[in-house]
C-alpha cells in the first residue's frame, strides 16, 4: 500500500479491523472516490452540504437506489470512522429503497428453468441454491463435507457477513446431490473448477442463470449481481 495516499490507506485499515468483506471495501472505496471527484476535492475537505449536492446528483442521474443506498453507507463510513465526525453520519439521509414485490416462478417455470441448464454441475448447484436458500456465492464455496445428510442440514461457512450457518437439507435435495456425487465424484469442493483444488467461479452460476432464463423463461429477468470496480485514485 506505499503508493496509497495516507487518508485511503487509513480507511483501508478501518475497514480491516472491522472486518469487512473486501467486495465491501472496494465499493466503499469507490464510492468515497465518485465523491471526491465530483468536487475535485479531497473527501476530507468536503462536508454535509457537499453530501446532499452529491446525492442529488446521483438521483437525478438515475442510480439505483440499492447503489444510492450503498454509496450513502461508504461515506458515513468515512465521514465517522475514518474522519471520526461522529456526529455527522446521522445526519446524512438514508435513501428510501421502493417496495416491490418480486416475481416468483411457479413450479413449471422452475422445472423448465433448470432443465435449461446444460451443465450438471450448474443444474446440481443451481437447484442446491434454489431448494436451500442460499446465495451463489455460498453454494459454489460449498464443500462435500458440509453435506451433512445424519442430521439433514447443509453447513453454511462463511456466509453474508462472514457468519456460518446451517440450513435444512430436504430429502429430495438430498437424493439429487447424492445422484450428482455419483456421476462427478467431486473432492473437497462440492462444486470444483477447471482446477480442481478451487471451487467454480460465482460468475459459472450467472452464466448458467443467464443461458437459462433466455432458453427457458424469456420474459422473465432475475436480479444481476453488481460489479464496482475499486477506488485507485489518491485522495
């Protein structure tokens, strides 16, 4: 970090010892960045008033609120942590996320969106997400031994905010991934890559989701993943 300017190296360290997850910190990173930019100021010599001009401008931009929202987190994150004005991220305004209800497949679509995945271990993993509740990112970090079939409960390590968590194991689950073990005989990784000694990339399962929702549903468009490129700039 010795080309990092000393106000982004100390947020970096923040968020370390509060454990963020990295995605976390590079989108904070980046977010803190846009600000800066958009003044053509350091973040540190910018204050509340320059916050609502900023959010205004993202607004009327057209950004998601999940992303307005995320990028009002980074900098009360940096305006309370890494500046320690404690009392100004209250002051902040959260943005309001509209409430939408989700669409939500019915049976058929389901069966005919997985029989649309050409892969066996896309199908196998996207079923897995699908019958547990689990998030992609948990599903491909799954191991064999984390199947735990006596007890009927997969074992989540790691999950959103680094917490470990169990989920119930249906027997039905249960019978496909036993089918699956059978023809793939993956080892450790449930789901294992090219290299086997690494599980498959997050973004296999995107692909998959893709590729089946065009073969499969048409219409229907599920919820992409977000990609923030990382803060590189000095402050």
């Amino acid at each position: 970090m010795k080309d990092l300017s000393p106000l982004r190296r100390r947020m970096i360290e923040d968020m370390t010892i509060r454990n963020l997850s990295p995605a976390t910190q590079q989108a904070y990173l980046y977010a803190v960045s846009r600000f800066a930019r958009h003044f053509g100021r350091s973040p540190e010599r910018l204050g509340l008033e320059d916050v609502r001009a900023f959010q205004l401008h993202l607004v009327s931009s057209g950004i998601s609120w999940p992303a307005l929202k995320q990028t009002v987190c980074a900098i009360r994150f940096f305006f309370g942590v890494t500046l320690g004005q404690e009392h100004l991220p209250e002051r902040i305004a959260y943005a309001r996320t509209p409430s939408k209800l989700p669409r939500i497949l019915n049976g058929d679509e389901i069966i005919r969106f997985l029989e649309a995945v050409p892969s066996l271990k896309a199908r196998t993993a996207l079923t897995t997400a699908y019958a547990a509740g689990l998030r992609a990112g948990e599903v491909v970090a799954l191991k064999v031994s984390d199947i735990d079939s006596e007890r009927g409960v997969i074992n989540v390590k790691h999950g959103k905010g680094g917490k470990d968590r169990t989920v119930m194991l249906s027997v039905q689950l249960l019978s496909i991934l036993r089918a699956y073990w059978r023809l793939a005989r993956p080892e450790p990784w449930l789901f294992p890559g090219r290299d086997e000694t690494k599980h498959i990339d997050v973004t296999f399962l995107h692909s998959a989701c893709r590729f089946a929702r065009t073969a499969a549903i048409g219409a229907w468009t599920p919820r992409q993943p977000a990609c923030q490129p990382a803060w590189n700039d000095s402050s």
